[in-house]
C-alpha cells in the first residue's frame, strides 16, 4: 500500500499513465505487423489498456 503523500501518489499515478499509453502503442505496433491482433484489455494502476476495433490499444481510466 502506498504510504507517501498525496502529491506523491498524483506524481505516481500520472507516470503509471504514461507508462500504460506507451504499452498500448508496443500493442499497437505488435498488432501492425500482421501475425494476427490480441484481444481482450489489460488492467493496471495506470488505467485499462483496451483494444478497440479499428482503432487499436487505448487506455481509459477506471
């Protein structure tokens, strides 16, 4: 459990973001080489990754 302050924790959670929308665009560039599409989302502290058909990994909040 986190245990910092809150500005801490918004400092964390806004890289956590960062790093879940750089995730979805290694999805996206795996997906553009053709071997097939994945499915489904991925859930982390950064957001829901999900992929959406024909526009490709994105994330939302929760």
């Amino acid at each position: 459990m986190f245990t910092g302050t809150a500005e801490e924790l918004r400092a964390r959670q806004a890289q956590a973001r960062e790093l879940a929308e750089q995730a979805a665009a290694l999805l996206d560039q795996i997906d553009a080489l053709g071997l097939g599409e994945g499915g489904g989302q991925l859930h982390t502290p950064g957001g829901i990754i999900r992929n959406r058909p024909g526009q490709g990994w994105t994330v939302a909040d929760r």
